[in-house]
C-alpha cells in the first residue's frame, strides 16, 4: 500500500497507466504472446478486444493465409535457421594434433618415430600424451650412415617448426587445421567465438532498432543476404583478422533472420495459431539443429559444409512477394493504406469478403497506439529496478551456462558429432519439463530446482572427463535442465513487468545476456589446461542464479500486470521463504486481491485526472 501511494506520480508522469492492448507490437511482445499460451494467465479475458484484434476477427485469423505463413515459410524457416547460428562450434573443431618431424627412416615406424622425437606431456585430462606443441630437434638422419642409430636427435624440446599433422578421423580437414590455428596461435579460435557472440548482440540490438524505422519486411531479407554473403565469403578469408570479420558481419543477422518473420507471422495469427508457430518453431529448429552434426559428418571437409549452412538461405529471397510487411508497424508508421491492402489480401485468401468498416476499424487502430515506452521508465521504479536486475543477471546466467555447456564439446572425448547431436536433443525434454513443471511447481521454484540440478551435474561431470558417455549423460542433463530454466525465466519476465515495459524489459534482458555470453569462449579455453575447470564455472554460476532467484516473487495465476503500478504490487503478499505452487496458490491470490483491488482503483483515478486535463487542453470534450 504504501509502494502504491508513492509510486502512484511516477506512473502518472509517464503515462503508463492503463495502457492495456495499445503498446507497439514489438519482437519482445509478440514472441511474449506466443509463450503466454503456457503461463496459464489469460490476459485476453482481462480486456476487451483492441481496434486491430477486430480487424483481425473479421478478415480471419486461423484460415488458408494463416497455415500458408505457418507451413510455407515458418517451419523452413525455423529448421535452417540453427545452420548460421549454430555451424561454427563445428567449423572450428580442433583436431588432435602432433608436430611434423621429417627424416623418418624407413625402417622406423611412425609410432616409434614419434616416440623418439616427440615429448611425452601431461594431457588436460591428466593422463599422460604425445606433445601437441612440442618436439625434439633432429641433427642427423642418414640411412647411408654406418652409425647406429643412423640418426641424432637432440632431447631439447622446441616448438614444431615443420608444421603439424593433424588426425583426420571424423574431418578430412578443419578451419583449425587449414590454418594451423594451434598452440601459440589457439587464442585465435577462442577470439573467433568471442567475436560471433558480439556480432550476434550487436546486430540483434541494431537490427531491432532499424527495423523500428524501415519495417520488419526489409530487415529480414536484408539478414538473409547478410547470412548468405557474409557466410560464404567467410569460407576464403586468408587470415584470421578477416576471417573473425567475415564471421562478425554475419553474425549480426543470426537471431534477426528468424525474429523479424516470426513477429509479422503471429501478429496476423490467432492465439491458438501462434501457439501451433511457437511448437512447430521449437520442433524444427532442435530438429534442425541435430541435423547440423548429421551434415558436418556427411561434409567432413570445414569449407564445403560453410558454404552449405550459408548458401540456401539466399533462397528465402523467394519470398520477396509473398510476405507482408508487419501490420502493426504500418499502423505505426500511419501507412493505413498498405495495411488495408494486406488486410484485404488476408480476407480473400481466407475466403472472407472485405468489411465494409475496414478502413474506419484500422483508423480506430492506428488511434489507439502510444508512444513507446523508454529504459529511463523502467528503470524509474524501485521494484522493477530490483525485478529487472535478478531477471538480468538470471539472463547472463543462462546464456553462459547455455552456450558454455555447448561450446565445451570441445573439450569432450569421443566423437564430437555425437556430442553435439544429444547436446541438441536433450532440449525437447528440457522445454516440456518446463512447461509443465511452472505450471504445477510455480516460476521460482522451478528455476531455482532447475539450475541447484545443473550444478550438481555439472560438478558430477568431473568425475567423469575420460569416459565419453557419462561426460556426454551428464553435460546433457546440464543442457537439459538449464533450457528449462531459461524457458521458465522468459515467462516470469513478461509476468513481471507493465504492459508497456514488457517489450523493453525482453529487449533489455536478452542484449545483456548475449552480452554476458562474450566472455564464454575464454572460460571455456580454460578446459584445454583442466578439463574440470569449466564445469566448476558453470556449476558456480548455476548455484548464484539459483540464490538470487529466492528473491523473485512468484507469478503463477496472477494476471499480468497492465500499469506500473499493478507491477509494483507484485510479491507484497509473498515472504522469501514462501512457495507458491497449483495446490497453494488459492491462497496467495486471496491474500492480493485487495492489493490489486487498490492498484486498479489508483490506476482509473489517475488515468480520468489525466484525460480530463487533456481534454481541457485540447479545448473540447468527445
């Protein structure tokens, strides 16, 4: 009570109360939408339907022009997107290595020859193996020689100065091989990774904004040429400074090439038709992402299976015709002729004939959209400055534990294709445990049991660093369980915040994550020296995400928050210690009721004081 009194200003001085159903359809909210249909709160029955909603009621919203979008070009679309983000873990696979020493006499196998000019070394699986990096100098190796042995090695190890041989079980060759991207120069590879992930932010956080400007349309068949350009040139790059450009530039489309569809797709979808997007979305790209390792093992050569992740997508340019601009954006952006067409489009392709208040319900549309909301109004309010912090640092959490588990393949033993597919499978379980688990066992809770258990494997994995199964079990079950937590997390965010800071507080959270994950590939170069090491990390971070998620109030059968001050009222009913679950929850929303209750009352007050001083302002009542 005394929060919502204090509070009550700040909400009236930026203009966001009651704000319900009238914020910009960005990324952030409608891929929201999508996974509201899990949380079990059902804000559609909280409002009634918006100017645009009925505009789309009346030209169809589950119809022909609906499945076209969702089969034709959503589900392609989702199972080649993991090729771009996901390929380089695979095109820089490191094979194991041993210097090149020349002079092998015939009569001396290569075994023997190596174990003559080659140190024995610690391995960072602390057994014992043939030197990577080092070998003894030859001073004499002639057959002709009556000596015995016909050759002198000094037993000082140098660095190999004859090149490397590189084994080639599982590729005829790497991008690391090609290059000769190991021992000293093995910082190049670690670079690469860190320059990818940044691209990755940068572009996701630059795209979003351009795409504010020029429309979503345009933005996504530019991060299709982007990919495709960018991707293959990257294959032909002479060294590693162009090459980590190369990978940057293309990098900056991979999470805008499938965003920017998937907003237009779900903004002409019903609810029920964005959840059907959302699951074949998730299917085909795991899917996806386990065929990756499939067509790496058929490749077997690094630049045959670059170009192949990166040349098909030129064919989404296909489409040039056949997807719309986001309707939402258009409104925005007053271009209410355009979005009259393709609602026309829509109508006819469903089967339904124009409504003849078409234009009127869109100009009611465009009528009904506010200024955007800023960070500087988030970040004004003492409780979601505290719920934007723990979700923040929650997000970094998940995008290290996340990625790291991933890119710590490199340090597995056996065959890193098989690593790598049931490190990708291993997520459809992690999604449906999730889901299920909030449902019964409450956001927090399921977060906090989900990362405590991807600390205790990660730790049981050092147990196990020489044997490939158990390391491979156990690491999926780390992946398995982190995916759930961060499933759960984006749920509790959109939970947590005001309808016209939802968006921002998506945007924020997910740059600062892909921010955070910049630092992975240098954590997980510690694994070369101590293969344990990593998994310590990653455990570490699990345990602090587990801790500060204590501190996260419960959001399970409450209904999101539409003001700043229905936010705010949050977990005032809730202790630290409490645990709201499906069997427990009648009781903690008895106890909010009336603190809602008094947020809705201070809500319309306010909101009629403002629309009155407008009003007088404008000089006329409506």
């Amino acid at each position: 009570m005394v929060m919502a009194q204090t509070e009550k200003k700040d909400v009236e001085d930026v203009g966001l109360t009651n704000d319900t159903n009238d914020d910009k359809q960005s990324p952030s909210r409608t891929l929201h939408d999508t996974q509201l249909l899990n949380t079990g709160n059902d804000e559609k029955g909280l409002t009634k339907l918006s100017a645009f909603e009925r505009v789309l009621e009346s030209v169809g919203t589950e119809g022909r022009y609906q499945m076209l979008l969702l089969f034709a070009f959503m589900i392609p679309l989702s199972f080649y997107c993991p090729y771009g983000a996901s390929s380089l873990l695979l095109l820089l696979s490191t094979p194991d290595h041993k210097c090149h020493v020349p002079g092998r006499p015939s009569s001396i196998s290569q075994e023997e020859w190596d174990n003559l000019t080659i140190p024995w070394e610690k391995g960072a699986d602390g057994k014992p193996r043939l030197s990577q990096c080092k070998m003894y100098t030859i001073i004499q190796a002639n057959e002709n020689t009556t000596s015995s042995p016909p050759y002198e090695i000094n037993d000082i190890a140098t660095d190999c100065t004859m090149g490397w041989v590189y084994r080639n079980d599982s590729w005829k060759e790497t991008a690391v091989g090609h290059y000769n991207w190991v021992c000293d120069e093995q910082h190049v590879v670690t670079t690469i990774f860190s320059v990818a992930i940044l691209g990755n932010a940068i572009g996701t956080l630059v795209l979003s904004i351009v795409a504010d400007r020029i429309g979503r349309r345009p933005i996504f068949f530019l991060t299709v040429m982007i990919n495709c350009f960018f991707g293959i040139i990257n294959m032909y790059m002479p060294n590693w400074q162009l090459f980590a450009s190369a990978r940057f530039l293309s990098a900056t489309a991979f999470f805008s090439i499938y965003q920017m569809p998937y907003i237009i797709v779900v903004e002409l979808s019903s609810e029920k038709v964005r959840g059907w997007t959302a699951a074949f979305s998730f299917v085909l790209g795991t899917i996806g992402m386990c065929s990756v390792a499939l067509v790496a093992w058929l490749f077997g050569h690094w630049r045959y299976f670059g170009i192949f992740c990166h040349a098909p997508s030129i064919l989404f340019l296909l489409y040039w015709k056949f997807l719309p601009e986001s309707p939402r954006w258009l409104l925005s952006m007053n271009r209410i002729n355009e979005c009259e067409v393709i609602m026309m489009r829509v109508a006819k392709i469903n089967g339904r004939s124009r409504p003849d208040d078409l234009t009127e319900m869109l100009m009611e549309a465009r009528a009904q959209e506010k200024k955007s909301a800023s960070i500087q109004d988030l970040l004004k309010h003492r409780t979601l400055r505290k719920h934007l912090f723990i979700a923040s640092l929650n997000t970094i959490i998940f995008c290290v534990v996340y990625s790291g588990i991933t890119l710590n393949i490199r340090n597995m033993t056996g065959s890193e294709f098989v690593n790598f597919f049931v490190l990708s499978l291993v997520e459809i379980p992690g999604n449906l445990l999730g889901m299920v688990s909030a449902q019964f066992l409450g956001r927090r809770l399921t977060t906090i049991y989900a990362l405590t258990l991807c600390a205790i494997f990660s730790v049981a994995a050092t147990a196990f660093i020489t044997d490939q199964w158990m390391l491979t079990t156990f690491c999926g079950l780390v992946k398995a369980f982190v995916t759930e937590a961060v499933l759960v997390v984006y749920m509790q965010i959109g939970e947590l915040f005001p309808t016209p800071l939802r968006s921002i507080s998506y945007g924020f959270t997910a740059v600062v994550g892909l921010s955070g994950a910049v630092l992975v590939p240098t954590l997980m170069a510690t694994g070369t020296s101590d293969r344990k090491l990593p998994y310590y990390i990653l455990a570490g971070l699990c345990l602090l995400g587990a801790f500060v998620s204590i501190f996260l109030p419960e959001t399970l059968g409450l209904p999101l928050p539409q003001t700043v001050l229905e936010a705010s009222q949050i977990g005032q009913d809730q202790t630290t210690c409490s645990f709201v679950t499906h069997w427990t929850k009648h009781k903690y929303l008895a106890a909010a009721e009336p603190v809602r209750q008094n947020a809705k009352i201070s809500n319309s007050q306010s909101t009629e004081t403002v629309s009155l001083h407008d009003e007088k302002h404008n000089g006329s009542f409506s």
